[in-house]
C-alpha cells in the first residue's frame, strides 16, 4: 500500500465527481461509500466514451448523474445527527 495520500494520488473522474478528497469528519464510512460510488462512476464513464455521442452515451450520463445524487443522499445518511 503506497504511503501517498488521498490528496497526493492523481484522482480520478469518479473521484472528482463524488469530491473523493472532501471528508472533514475523516468518517471510514463516508470514505468508503465515496470510493465505490467514484469506481462505480469511472466504470459508467469508461463505458460512455465507447459509446460515444448518442442515446447509449446519453443513458451513460444519467447514470453518473445518479450515482452522484445517490452518494450524496448516502453520506448525508452516514452523517446525519438527530
């Protein structure tokens, strides 16, 4: 395992996209969550620019969309405070 942190590694699309390197809480649960969203979203992304412009591109799209509302509604979850 590389000593690099989070910050320090090159993020990726999905990282990017679910603000992988934002845990103020420094919460597990929250970094974990935000990890398999950003794979999940990487993968989406991969498969979208092989599809390219189109209806196939466009359905990739709205996936990413949605996993990133999804992740957001999940971390709110993990963090909320009664």
């Amino acid at each position: 395992m590389s000593d690099m942190t989070t910050e320090e590694k090159e993020v990726s699309f999905g990282g990017k996209a679910v603000g992988l390197t934002f845990n103020p809480s420094n919460d597990s649960t929250v970094q974990k969550v935000k990890e398999l969203y950003a794979e999940i979203i990487d993968l989406c992304n991969n498969l979208r620019t092989e599809a390219g412009q189109g209806e196939k591109g466009r359905m990739f799209s709205v996936a990413i969309t949605e996993a990133q509302t999804a992740q957001m509604w999940a971390v709110k979850a993990i963090t909320w405070k009664n």
